[in-house]
C-alpha cells in the first residue's frame, strides 16, 4: 500500500496541472521511476523530501516564468 505522503503528493501534481512525466523529466528521473514511488511499489529512502523539494523548486520556477 502506497505511503499516506504519495496521495497528497498526486493531489498537488494534478491541483497544479503538473503530469508525473512532466515531473519525473524535471527532476531528471524515468517516468516509471516516479510512478513506482508514487504507487508504493518502490520506496526509497527520502523519497518524500526529494519528490516534495522537486516540486516546491518546480512550482517556484513556473511561478516566476509568469
């Protein structure tokens, strides 16, 4: 079963229109990389630091771009 963390993290991704590829290519990661995480079939160590400072850095950057 997926980390409580991993729903919250989809959550944003989609309430900020953000796909997972377009998250995993961002952070230089697979897409099937992210998709495991984010699925719970994988779960590396600080994951969610890492997932959740990726997108901070990511939404900062589109927000400045506007």
């Amino acid at each position: 079963m997926p980390a409580q963390w991993t729903g919250i993290f989809i959550g944003k991704l989609h309430n900020n229109g953000i796909t997972a590829k377009e998250f995993a290519s961002y952070l230089g990661f697979h897409p099937k990389y992210v998709s495991k995480v984010l699925n719970g079939k994988c779960t590396p160590k600080d994951a969610e630091k890492k997932f959740t400072a990726g997108l901070d850095a990511m939404l900062k950057e589109r927000e400045a771009k506007q």
